[in-house]
C-alpha cells in the first residue's frame, strides 16, 4: 500500500505500466531530449536506456528517413508537431538506424504534457516497431501480385464460381482470358451463371456426377462445350477444383480452349477413315516390308491379290510365299542394289521390274518406297506402294516405234523443225533447219535461237517466246542471218509441248517477202505519182510533203517509235495530202481565205486519203494515221472530232509537224510566219490543237537547232 498521498501512488503505477508495456515508452522534455525510456525501448530503439536519455528525438545519429530511405522533413517529425500544435499525433512512420546499421520501421503515438499553468512541457511517446509487420504486409502484396499476375496471364480461362444452392454456377471472379475466349467483357460475366449462360454440353461425366464430386471435395476433369457472346460455339478443356472465395464455398474452374486441337484430331481421325479407303481402293499394293532379299511383307494392302494373284495373309509373313520370288530372277539383283543404294543416301527409291503372278502371268511393276529409320537411325523397316504398269510399258513400245516412223517424217519434211527449251537453247534440229541456216546440226545444238537474228529483232523474238509461254504458242515473221552472212526471212511458229520444251516449225519466206516488197514499192510508187498529180496541182504541196515527212520521223525518234512505226510514219506524211486530189484546184489554189462550203469540201481530204491508202495492205498503219492527221488535242478537229490519246500518236506528231511547215511557209493567201510568231503559235496551241508533249520535243529541237529542214 502507498503511504506517500495519492499522487506519488498514482505516478509509482505509471512508472510500472510504462516498464510493462510490449510498446517502447520515451518522455521528452519541454527541449525535445528524452528525460526517460521504458525497458523496451532499448529493444525498439537500438540503445541502452542511459544512452537514450539526454538525446534529443531529432539527434542525427538517428538517421531517421522515410521507409523508402530518403530524407524524413523536420517539421515532419512527432516532437516538432507536437510541440507546434500542443495536439496529439497518430501512427507517424519513420525509420532509424542502430549503431549496427540496422535499419527499423517505428510507427509512433505521441501527446503534448503540460505544467500546472497549462503551458507546453514536454511530450511523451508511444513508439513500436513495425519491422516485421510491414515486411510481412510487402510479402503478402507481393504474394498478391503474383497471384494475380498468373491469374490474369495464364493462357486458360479461369472462373470462380459459386457451389450449391440457389445460385449454384454463378459467377464471382474471371481473368482476362475468360472475356477473351467467351467474347463477354468481365462486368458481363460477373452477371452470368457458367452452368445456364455459357455451357451447352459435357463429355466424360454427367453433370449430377461432377457436382458429387465436388460436394465431396475432389477434383473433376471433363470436356465441355460452350457458347461464345457472338454465338459460335467451342470447346474447353476443364478442370474444377472446390475452394473457399471469401469465406463461403465456390469451385475454381480452368478452362482451356481445345477447338483446334479438337478439330485437328477430328480432321486426323478423317484422314485415318479416308486412308483407310484409300488403301482399299488403291490402283495397286501399298505395302511394309522388312529389307532383305526375300522383301518379307509385314504389311500389304487389299490390292495384294489384283496385282500378284495372291491373298495378302499368303504374302504377309511369307507364309506362303515371299515377294522376292515373285520377282523375275533376271531383275532381282537390279532390284536389291537399287534399293541399297538409295537406302545409303536416305533417299526414296523408284523402280520398275518385271514380276510373275500367282497364274505365272509376267507384269511390269512400277514401285516407289522408302527406309522408315528410328531416332537413332536404325533402318526399322520399307514402306512404298507397287502398282502395275504393264500397259503404259506396251504402250512405250508402240510409242518408240511411232516415234521411230515421226523421227522419218520429220527428217524428211520441207520445214525446219527444232525442239527448243524454254530459254531457247536448241535440243534437236532436223536437216531441212540445217541446210535452211547452213550450219551443222553439231553447231545449231551449241546455239540459241536468238543467234541466228540481228540484234534489232531480238526484242520480237523475246515478246514472242513470252507469248508462247503465256498462251501455249505462237507465230511471227521476222529477218535471220545464215552462217555465210546472207540474210533471209523466216515464218516461225511454235507449241508448247512441255513445261520446258518448245516445238517449233520454220519456213524460208525469203522469196516470198522480196516479192512483197516489189510488190509494196510498185503500190507506193503509184501513190507516189498520184501525190506528184497533186503537186502538178498545188506547187506547195509537193515540197511541204517532203519537208513534213522529214520533220515527223525526226521527232518520231525523238518518242522512241521503233523502226516498222517509223516506216508506217514515213509513207503517212509523205502520203498525208493525197486525199487532196478529190479536191477542185479553184479550192487548192485559192489566193483568199476559203468560204465554208470550200472548207467543207476542204475536210473531206482525211477520209479520202485513208480509204486511198487503206487499199494497200503493208500501209494499213499509215493510212490510219492519215485519216487523223487533221483531228485536234481538244477534240475541235476533223474529221470525227477525236481528243486526247484517242488520236493515233503518230497522226499527233504529223499535225504538229504539218502545222510547223504550213506556219513556216508561204501560202497563196499569206506570207510565211516569223520564226518566234510560229513558235508561239505552237506554245499558245499546245493542249487544245496540238499534243503538249510533242510540242514540248519540236521546241527543244528548234532550242537545240536540230531542225535542218530549211525552216529553222
């Protein structure tokens, strides 16, 4: 009992809580040093009580820093609040360093003391340490994370659903991979129950069985089929496990996706029935063998009996007989080589041979095999497929002989004929080829056809193998040159007989040509003097036809015509006014403007030069060309009023060149333009009479000076 008045009894019961307490206990004074320390706070602390005391609580050797180590503020700090508030303070974190390099994390309580008048005296603290609790609290959040990590990233759908009762399958909890694999998003699913909104049937168990099983705590595996938000149904893999979710009972169900699978296997399991078909239907015998020189059968498929006139149990075990007997003696050791050799290599094998059937029929087999090997190499056993080619043999037969008579008639016929590959490299030549170029057969069959043509119709030759391989075949006539340097012209036509052999046919056309060509120069000569009759009748004609054609095969090279639309360029401008001659002379020769009836009869000039020149065969271009040489870029010409690319190119180079001359030159009704008036002419009409492009050539020429034609 305490005999020294009620206050000293009261501070001694103080004095033995704070000794008592499991919390560290420190009492600082009005300075902020600490006037007292429990027991226990040596332990929280670091320190022996009579280290403590005297400190002040922000004392650097504390070290105090947040939890994350950085620097704790000051005006932070429980005695510095306490004193500047003269108000308690609640669970303010810190940390401290022992004299050791121990780090601990203190949680601190602390309330203000007071003297008699009521002004602040001091503090006194509540300090625990925490250490162990936060590093519990982190590993449990981080056990959390990972939990969560493996729930949501794992690639099978996971469901946690309610067990029993009323609500029996309703959802609580799902992973990304759920949403993705039913098409529901999370929010969706937490609204569903898995048994009446997602599935639609199980396989392995009735489902009064599965739920049995997990009322009595086990684990049930079974294959289920669902139903995706969109309609489409798969097929999941499940597993279900009971467990607690919050403290009632759910079942925690995995779910992985097994379409695919399940459709591969569907498909395998086809594959087998359509196999198993096959083999039956099989045009011959598909067979496992062992490799010796008996071929021991420990397979053979139902074609056994139509292809050797054998039951397959008489050959399978060579129980009644071994396959290397049916095998004509003569071929036997062909046979095993063959097989040999490729068995080396690890190559599949092809062979044919002859056989005698259980009638003693004699057949020719064709057989494709080869060595099945284990991991470690070693050769298990033969499997291949023998069917019987018998008939295609005889028909080979025939074949070389027909061949033999075709060789005949080949060699003997009046056309060259090659086999070509499909670069060109002749593979056979008959005579005729030979005596047409003058070279060997020997030479032709080191050559391309592409050396016997001059360099300029290598590009026609190149369009035309194209063609054949494109189409199947082709035609074309074109120069070649003969071993003595002669040159003559050739018909070439040509199939394609397989994918990489070409049969070609050539005819000497080179009479025939220089024929046409007489033929071509007499018509053009006939054109021509019909033009001088329109020279007769308009002096300017004559000259201006000259000077045009010149100028328009100038700049017909300058686009890059080749050289046949060059020609066909040359005879239209040399030919583009011949229509003229349908026109009166009191029109062509008129010293005044024209009047619109004698400009009428004026246009007819095109259609009647193109019908003119359309009559000859080889100037059917050109006399294209010269019905259009009067249209305009814009469409304002005549006579139909073609525009644009409508009009032939070559007719759009001829309209600037004739227009260039007639500027240029002096008419009966005007005297020629100035050079740069004319240029203008041409720049101000180019898009609407004249195409921009051809104008643009004609003025760099003139530019260039490349224009010596008199008119420059």
């Amino acid at each position: 009992m305490c005999k020294k008045g009620k206050s000293n009894c009261e501070q001694v019961s103080l004095d033995k809580l704070a000794e008592t307490s499991p919390a560290a206990i420190i009492k600082l004074d009005k300075e902020g040093k600490i006037v007292y320390a429990n027991e226990r706070a040596e332990e929280v602390l670091g320190l022996e009580r009579s280290k403590i005391t005297g400190r002040s609580y922000d004392d650097p050797a504390w070290k105090i820093t947040d939890f994350e180590g950085k620097d704790f503020p000051e005006d932070k700090l429980p005695f510095r609040r306490v004193k500047d508030t003269e108000e308690a303070v609640d669970n303010i974190r810190h940390a401290i360093e022992w004299p050791d390099g121990e780090r601990k994390l203190l949680s601190v309580n602390a309330s203000p003391l007071f003297d008699s008048n009521g002004n602040f005296d001091g503090m006194v603290s509540v300090i625990e340490d925490i250490t162990d609790q936060v590093k519990t609290k982190e590993e449990i959040r981080q056990s959390k994370e990972r939990y969560q990590e493996y729930f949501e990233k794992t690639g099978d759908a996971i469901f946690v659903v309610k067990m029993g009762g009323e609500d029996h399958g309703e959802i609580l909890e799902v992973n990304s991979t759920a949403e993705s694999q039913t098409g529901y998003s999370r929010e969706e699913l937490l609204d569903m129950n898995i048994v009446e909104d997602l599935q639609l049937e199980i396989t392995d168990m009735s489902k009064k069985e599965a739920n049995r099983k997990l009322e009595r705590g086990e684990t049930v595996r079974y294959t289920e089929k669902k139903k995706r938000k969109d309609g489409t149904e798969y097929w999941s893999e499940v597993v279900v496990t009971p467990l607690k979710h919050e403290g009632r009972r759910a079942n925690l169900s995995i779910n992985r996706d097994i379409t695919e699978r399940r459709k591969a296997l569907e498909k395998l399991e086809k594959q087998k029935r359509e196999k198993s078909i096959l083999l039956k239907n099989l045009p011959g015998m598909a067979y496992k063998s062992d490799n010796d020189r008996e071929w021991k059968m420990g397979f053979v498929s139902d074609g056994c009996e139509e292809l050797t006139g054998y039951e397959p149990e008489e050959l399978v075990g060579s129980s009644s007989v071994s396959y290397g007997e049916l095998i004509v003696e003569e071929d036997r050791e062909k046979v095993w080589e063959e097989v040999q050799k490729h068995l080396k290599e690890r190559e599949p094998f092809k062979l044919e041979y002859r056989i005698n059937t259980k009638t003693g029929k004699l057949k020719w087999v064709w057989e494709r095999g080869r060595g099945i090997f284990d991991e470690n190499g070693q050769l298990k056993n033969l499997q291949g497929i023998i069917t019987d080619v018998t008939e295609r043999k005889n028909v080979e037969v025939e074949l070389k002989e027909s061949e033999k008579k075709f060789r005949s008639y080949v060699e003997n016929a009046p056309l060259g004929v090659i086999l070509v590959d499909q670069e060109g490299n002749y593979l056979e030549v008959n005579e005729t080829a030979c005596k047409m170029t003058g070279y060997s057969e020997e030479e032709l069959l080191d050559m391309n056809v592409m050396d016997l043509h001059p360099p300029e119709n290598i590009e026609a030759m190149r369009e035309a193998m194209e063609k054949l391989h494109e189409k199947g075949e082709m035609s074309l006539d074109l120069p070649y040159r003969r071993k003595d340097g002669t040159e003559g012209h050739l018909l070439l036509s040509g199939v394609e007989i397989s994918e990489n052999r070409i049969l070609g046919f050539a005819l000497d056309i080179t009479e025939r040509k220089e024929a046409e060509k007489k033929l071509e120069r007499a018509t053009f000569e006939t054109l021509q003097a019909l033009n001088r009759t329109i020279e007769a009748k308009d002096e300017y004609t004559g000259e201006h036809i000259d000077r045009v054609q010149k100028l328009s095969v100038k700049i017909g090279k300058e686009v890059g015509l080749s050289e046949e639309r060059l020609k066909q360029l040359r005879y239209a401008s040399i030919l583009h006014d011949i229509g003229k001659i349908k026109v009166p002379d009191s029109i062509l020769g008129k010293p005044a403007e024209l009047t619109e009836d004698e400009w009428e009869e004026m246009e007819k000039h095109p259609r009647v030069g193109e019908r003119i020149v359309g009559q000859v065969d080889q100037l059917k271009p050109a006399a294209e060309i010269v019905g259009q040489h009067q249209e305009k870029y814009d469409g304002s010409g005549y006579p139909a009023g073609l525009r644009g690319e409508e009009i032939n190119l070559e007719a759009r180079i001829l309209a600037v060149a004739d227009a260039w001359d007639a500027m240029r030159t002096d008419r009966p009704y005007r005297e020629a333009l100035p050079r740069e008036e004319a240029i203008r002419e041409l720049e101000e009409n180019a898009g609407n009479q004249f195409d921009p492009e051809i104008v643009n050539i004609i003025l760099e020429m003139l530019e260039n000076d490349e224009m010596d034609l008199g008119l420059n």
